[in-house]
C-alpha cells in the first residue's frame, strides 16, 4: 500500500524543512491534520513524518509530548503493518529537556485559558519563543518530574540523589539549558530551553545518553540492539515465540525481572584542568606496617591508601599529558602481577611482602585479587598455609564477584561462591553442602571455572563504560568510582521469604566451578552461576553498566589466624595433567586487563577530543540545602 493511497494527502508532495519536522502544507498523521503543542506525537524511522499519539492504533498513553527517547514506526512504514513504539535509556539530559518543553506549554496555556486549541498548531506556532520561559528546579522541574516519573522514566527506579543529578545535569549542558544569569549558572539558577523551536524535538534530538562533558562507551550506543522491541498494535496470540537467551533466567516467577533489559548509561565528566604538582606527584606505595602479633609474623598491615568501601572503588592514577582530552590514566604499581588487590581487602587482613598471602587475627575477613575472569577458561590455585581448624585457624576460599562484602567469608551471599575447610563443604548464600573431604595445612586447592564467551550480540556484558573521576587522597592521586552494591532482592536470598523464594536469577549457562585438591579431582562443585552483566549488577549510583570490572574474582576469605596464599601462575605445584591448553592461568589476566584499559583510555581520548562542547562540572559535588554546587575541582580526602 502505498503513502498516497493511506493517507489523505500526497506526502511526495509535500515541502519540508532541513530539520523534516514542519512542513509548508501543514499536513501529518494518518488524520492528515497539523500538529499542535498539546497533542503529542512520533516521528517515524522511516517516513519521517510525525503521528499524533491518538492516532495510532490502540492509541498511546504512555509517553508524554517532546519525548527524544524513542524508536517509532508507523504501520505503514512496518513490515507486519502494525505500529512498533520501543522506548530508549531515560537519559537524564532527555528527560529534563522533554519536562521543560510540556512545562513551556503548560505556563502558556495557564496564562492564556481563553486561547483556542487550533491557537496551537504549528500553522501558527512556528515562530513560538519557547526560550522565554525560565524554570526553577525546585519548585518546577522536580514537581512535574515525580508526578510523570512513569512516563518519562519508565526504565528507572527513583532513588534519592535523582534530584541532585537533575541539577547537575542543568548546570552541565549549556547546549541544552541557558540560565537567565550565565554568569550565576547553579542548580539555584532559572533554566530555560536554548532552542526556542518545541516542533524540533523528536526522536534522538537530545542524545539518548547523557553528556556531563563527553560519554565514553567503548562500543557506541547507536550499536546497541534492544531485543523488547514494543508494538503498541501487535496482539498476544501473533506474538512470535521467545527466543532463548543467551543469559538465562530460572522459570520459577517474574518477581525478580527488570522493567526492560536495558542497561543505564552513566552521568559522565570530563576532569578539571591540572594542577602543576599533579605532574610532579610520585606514586607511592601502601605503607606497610609489622604486625604486633607473634602468630602474624611476616604480615602487614596497610595504610595511606583508599580501601574500597561506602559503595566506591579506588586505582592508583597520574596525570597524563599525551592524554590532554581525559588527562588522567589508570597507573599500576608493583608488584607488577596478579596479587591481592590491596584496596580490595577488609582493613584488618593483613598481608605479606609478596601481597599474595593474607590472614587475620579476628573474624571473618576477605580479600579480592586485582584481576577478575568475565570469559573463557582459567585456573588458579589456593595454598593454606595454616586451616583446616589448626590452633582455631579457618580459611574459606573460592569466588566473589564485586557486591561481595569483604567483612564476610567467601559463600556468605548470593554473591560469592566458597569452599569451607572443615568438612569440605561447598558454601554458598551461607548454605553449606556436602561436597569434598576436610582440606587443612599444607593443602593446595585448585580452581578450574568456565563462563560462556561473551559475543558481540551480548551487549549489556559487551559496551563498557568507565564511570570514574580523580581524587587526591593524602598528597596521592586516585581515581574514586561507585562500587556495585548488593541489591535488597539478592540479600533476601539469605533469609528466604514468601517473596524471594520466587525470584527470577539470571544465570550463565554451562558455566562451572571444578575443584582439585593436591591436583585429584574432587567434583564439580557450582553450575550455571549467577550472571554479573548488566542488569544483574547496578552500582551505589543506582546505575546498571559495565564500567570494566565486572567478573568474577579469585577471592580468599581467613578467620582466627588463617593463612591463605594465591598460586595464579603460570608455575603451579598440582596443576591437573588433564586440564587442555585453553585453560588459561589467571596470571595472563593481569597483562590483559592492562591492555584493556589501554584500549579504553584511547577510545576514551578519541571521544573527548570530539566533543566540542565539553564541558568540565560537579566534580566535588557539595550537599547543601538547595542541593548541589558546582566546584569545578578535584576533590581532596584528608581523613
């Protein structure tokens, strides 16, 4: 069927703008009538032409008016000649930016009741100074904000900073927002929109992910498939069926599932412009401290570092010059191997010279090593030094991935998978199981895990964004990023209820832990273990993306003197003579995650240098009673 017989019009006929969203003749839609500031509508992939929300068939009541955060084709553009309307990531630039155009409309129509509807067509609207109205925060955005959140943010929970992000985004987005003071700019400031046209908004106008200085993906959001494309036309009985996943989930309930697969894109920044003493800032080691304990001789304790807690994480960094767009690089310092990472332990594990052996005096403590598997095949191996219950000394070795608290034993939560030394028990989400004979002093266990390969049609695990900004802390330069956090619904796994019990998990098929102990094969001991991509892991910002760092960790966990040392390779005392060439040592992870970052910093440079309106902002965000200021400076950790 061709546009010219559907339609009451010729749309080849038809004079367009350069932007395609007006025409001369004032003809859209099926209905063939002029769009109008009060009715919202769509524009189509295809055509291009705009469709009034009630016109489309059923009509659409779940998107508001000046939405950029879509996908739409009509049904006349469609090969099934139905209507697909796929909602996009509610990126706050988007989602302030659609707020303020209906917030114009509203104080306009407000201030003119009498005004005819036809008043508002873009026939005689098209000249309408949209930038004339200016809104507060406050009293205006955050309003309208949470009485539409369901239609502006469908993809979001509401957490308790949105609104300090909201600010931020204003303050940041100059191209997007002009304060009625540009020389008083401030989340306190009025904002209007810098484009007086509200016809121009549609799909993709605001870019669907935000810029606080530049967004730097490693693979580019226009590359992200979304497998729940939405028909608002598509009846129940034609849908096709489910394809299989690649992440599978259990088919106990749907109590557990996200709104849509699709992961959150981070507020980025772009840094502050360096201090002269950044280039002249030696990195230093922890300070490493002997322990006062006999029964801890050879350990240390460690300070004059950042450890990872509250949420965030902490890597050395430096200031880069060949890097004048980002300006900042993630440093390593030695030894120059896989190790304990020490900004990853519990404060009370101490350490050796080395950093691959650890223990503690009292309770249960853990330790995550600096490198993490997300695929392929590796092993590692575990030596006790002292356990099994020797002089009260326990070590619970195995997993974690990065929600896992370091102030518990490996296998405390959902999060982590261990071994226990007394009665060889398989723990995990603190439910210990029968699996292997005691293992103790001397006794050198063996991982072998596997996890599926990750394609590039994965894109949640795939797209990898860093999310981190320098810090100084004690005269030393850090970058600070939100740590992922463990989620209400994986925590109350651990005290089942009527609600948990039916929960969802997302898991990664044929995926596996074996274990060897002396290099004799114990067993299987986990199957299909719980997947760490996207949007099964969000972080303390309440966002869900890859930042670079999710996987699983080699992790150790001591008690009462225990004493537990890493063997990542490539030398090993009891590697299985049947394990194949494919299965790595864990030690060749910590080169590769070095060129991994590599690869970033220069996609990230790239991006940066591209971006002709960055803009650099709320680095030190500080709380005060009107919400956040903005500092334009690194912050500093004197604690």
């Amino acid at each position: 069927m061709s546009f010219s017989e559907a339609l009451p019009y010729n749309p080849s006929s038809l004079s367009w703008n350069d932007t395609h969203t007006l025409n001369d003749q004032n003809q859209y839609c099926y209905c063939g009538k002029d769009r109008n500031l009060k009715f919202p509508d769509a524009q189509c992939r295809t055509c291009q032409n705009f469709f009034h929300l009630s016109c489309l068939t059923p009509p659409c009541n779940s998107m508001t008016g000046f939405s950029t955060n879509y996908t739409f084709t009509c049904r006349l553009c469609s090969d099934d000649g139905f209507e697909h309307l796929e909602r996009g990531v509610s990126a706050w630039k988007a989602v302030t930016a659609t707020s303020m155009a209906n917030l114009v409309v509203k104080r306009y129509t407000d201030a003119h009741p009498d005004v005819p509807i036809e008043d508002l067509n873009a026939a005689n609207k098209k000249n309408f100074a949209g930038d004339k109205f200016f809104f507060k925060k406050k009293e205006d955005l955050i309003p309208y904000i949470e009485e539409n959140w369901h239609l502006l943010c469908p993809d979001r929970e509401k957490v308790q900073t949105w609104q300090a992000t909201l600010g931020s985004c204003l303050v940041a987005n100059k191209d997007t927002y002009s304060a009625k003071d540009e020389s008083l700019r401030n989340q306190n400031s009025e904002y209007s929109l810098s484009n007086p046209n509200l016809f121009i908004f549609r799909s993709g106008y605001i870019v669907p992910f935000q810029r606080i200085g530049a967004t730097v993906p490693k693979r580019r959001f226009s590359e992200m498939d979304s497998s729940s494309l939405v028909s608002a036309r598509l009846k129940e009985d034609n849908k096709e069926p489910k394809k299989e996943q690649k992440r599978v989930n259990s088919s106990v309930s749907n109590a557990f599932n996200k709104k849509k697969d699709v992961p959150t894109i981070p507020i980025r920044y772009k840094p502050p412009p360096w201090k002269p003493s950044d280039f002249n800032t030696v990195p230093k080691l922890p300070s490493f401290t002997q322990a006062s304990s006999n029964k801890s001789h050879g350990f240390f304790s460690l300070s004059e570092i950042p450890f990872n807690s509250r949420g965030f994480r902490y890597t050395p960094c430096e200031a880069a010059r060949d890097l004048p767009s980002t300006m900042y690089r993630e440093i390593e310092l030695p030894p120059f191997c896989a190790r304990i990472n020490w900004h990853d332990i519990s404060p009370p594990v101490l350490v050796d010279h080395s950093v691959l052996s650890a223990t503690v005096e009292k309770g249960f403590r853990m330790a995550r090593s600096n490198v993490f598997m997300a695929q392929g095949e590796w092993y590692f191996e575990v030596r006790v030094e002292k356990g099994g219950g020797h002089d009260g000394s326990h070590v619970r070795v195995g997993l974690a991935r990065r929600e896992a608290p370091l102030d518990a034993p490996v296998g405390y939560d959902a999060y982590s998978y261990g071994l226990r030394d007394v009665g060889g028990q398989k723990v995990h989400m603190s439910r210990p199981r029968a699996f292997m004979e005691s293992f103790g002093t001397g006794d050198v266990i063996g991982f072998h895990i596997s996890l599926p390969k990750i394609t590039p049609t994965d894109v949640q695990a795939s797209n990898i964004y860093h999310d981190r900004i320098p810090i100084r802390y004690r005269g030393q330069l850090f970058f600070e990023q939100p740590d992922y956090v463990p989620s209400k619904a994986m925590d109350e796994l651990l005290v089942p209820n009527e609600q948990a019990k039916y929960m969802d998990l997302a898991y990664l098929p044929n995926s596996y832990i074996k274990v060897y102990k002396n290099g004799s094969y114990m067993g299987t001991a986990f199957e299909n273990l719980l997947d760490f991509t996207p949007i099964n892991s969000i972080n303390s910002n309440q966002h869900s993306f890859n930042d670079g760092s999710l996987g699983y960790y080699p992790a150790i966990s001591m008690f009462g003197g225990g004493i537990a040392r890493f063997q990542f390779g490539p030398q090993f005392s009891h590697r299985p003579s049947a394990l194949g060439s494919n299965v790595r040592p864990v030690s060749e992870r910590y080169t590769e995650q070095i060129a991994e970052d590599v690869l970033c910093d220069i996609l990230d440079e790239i991006e940066y240098s591209n971006e002709p309106n960055a803009f650099s902002a709320d680095l030190l965000p500080e709380q005060d009673e009107a919400g956040l200021t903005v500092i334009p400076e690194i912050k500093e950790i004197l604690e």
